[in-house]
C-alpha cells in the first residue's frame, strides 16, 4: 500500500508541483522582519499575506527564508526566524551521535529493543533523529556532528557552547574542523557556511548528501593532528 502511495506521488504532473519563492518575496519579508521585529503569529501572517501578492501556493519556512539572506541580513533577523528555540535555552546547544550497531555479547534483553540485524543500534528504535541522523551519515561520527551543527546553523541557533553526546568515534576532531572552516576568529562565515552546504537548496536530494559527505570526509583527512596539539590550541 506504501509503496503504491510512493509511486503514484512520482506519477503527478510537473504542472502540481509547489514553485520556489521568487527573490522578490524573500527580499520584502526579509526587509519587513528587520524593519518590524515580527513574532512567530504576525510572520505567519505576513507570510500568506506576500504569498497572495507575489502569486505562490505555500509560504516558505523560516529556514528558507533565513538561507535566502544575506550574510548581514541574516544576523539582524535569524532571532525572529529561529525554530524551537527552546532546543538551546539554556546556551547549550548538544550533539549526539552513536557508533555502528553492535550485538551486546550477552545478547538481548527482555525491555531492550534489538533490531541490529536491520542497521539500528541495540536499545533504539531507528525513529528517534539522532538515530536517523547517524543512519544518514553512515555511522560516521565526524560526519554526524558536522550535520548537527549543520542543522544548528540554518535554524537559527547559537552553538557557541556545546554539549557532546559521546558514544564511541572521533567526534572530537569534527569539531574543531567546523570551527578552523566556518569561523573567522570569533566570527561565524554565514556565508561560507552556506556555500560549502550548497544552500539554500533541496536538502533532500541524495546527490547533494552525497556531495557534501565527500566534502567533509575530504576535510577530516586534511589535517592530521594530535590530543597534544588540539589541547594546545584550546588553551590559545
């Protein structure tokens, strides 16, 4: 029945399909936020409203609309645009990543969910994001970090202090790495960020997944380095 239902959405007409925002909707939201400071109800608002205007069926996300400003823009309005912004409240934001599914040696317990012989770790369910997440990057730490803090940064959150969820890998490295590429001294590049990640763009599209991947294990082959040298360079 599923699969059915996934054929048939391949089978609609291009005609149906949702056209892209024009530059024109994005560069008057974007100059009505920073001149208004909108909340959450009076952008949903505004959104239909430029929608109606500029001919378009679905108003874009707050996400899209963040990625679609510029470097400077996008420092005076990501406040207005940020999702969940509960996730980092408290000035913490956390990464969690896992390691590849392993058997526990004394096998499964009664309360303890087992489905490692399907590519889930023992003890989860594959549905929960972090355990997508790791799925997604093939289990590979420095991989899953970088798409976390991927996510951190198109949603409008600080990560400037984060709390990392270790089970296993080289984690650590990814890190540093994303701080040495995306930041200029104490400065974020937003608009450095956007390019190596090739946004905005359709996040869901397995070439540019691909792409990128081969980009960041590119990276993490770059620079060889030592827990000497990366304490070193902590304490400077």
């Amino acid at each position: 029945m599923l699969e059915r239902h996934i054929l048939q959405s391949f089978k609609k007409p291009a005609q149906q399909l949702i056209p892209m925002p024009k530059k024109e909707y994005f560069e008057e939201i974007i100059r009505k936020i920073k001149k208004e400071k909108l909340g959450k109800d009076r952008l949903s608002r505004l959104k239909v409203r430029l929608c109606k205007k500029h001919g378009l069926v679905k108003p874009p996300t707050d996400i899209e609309i963040l990625l679609n400003a510029d470097e400077k823009d996008a420092a005076k309005i990501k406040k207005y645009l940020q999702t969940k912004p509960v996730r980092t409240a408290s000035g913490v934001s956390v990464v969690a990543i896992m390691t590849k599914p392993i058997k526990c040696p004394h096998g499964a317990c009664l309360m303890c969910s087992s489905m490692v012989e399907e590519g889930i770790p023992q003890s989860y369910t594959g549905k929960e994001p972090a355990t997508r997440r790791a799925i997604r990057n093939l289990f590979d730490p420095y991989l899953q970090v970088f798409n976390r803090l991927e996510q951190y940064a198109v949603s409008g959150h600080s990560f400037d202090k984060i709390e990392l969820i270790v089970m296993g890998g080289n984690a650590f490295k990814a890190m540093n790495d994303f701080s040495r590429v995306f930041f200029d001294g104490f400065k974020f590049n937003f608009a450095k960020f956007k390019k190596f990640f090739e946004l905005p763009g359709d996040v869901g599209d397995p070439e540019r997944t691909k792409r990128i991947q081969q980009k960041l294990l590119k990276q993490k082959n770059k620079q060889k380095t030592s827990l000497k040298k990366e304490m070193h360079r902590a304490d400077n």
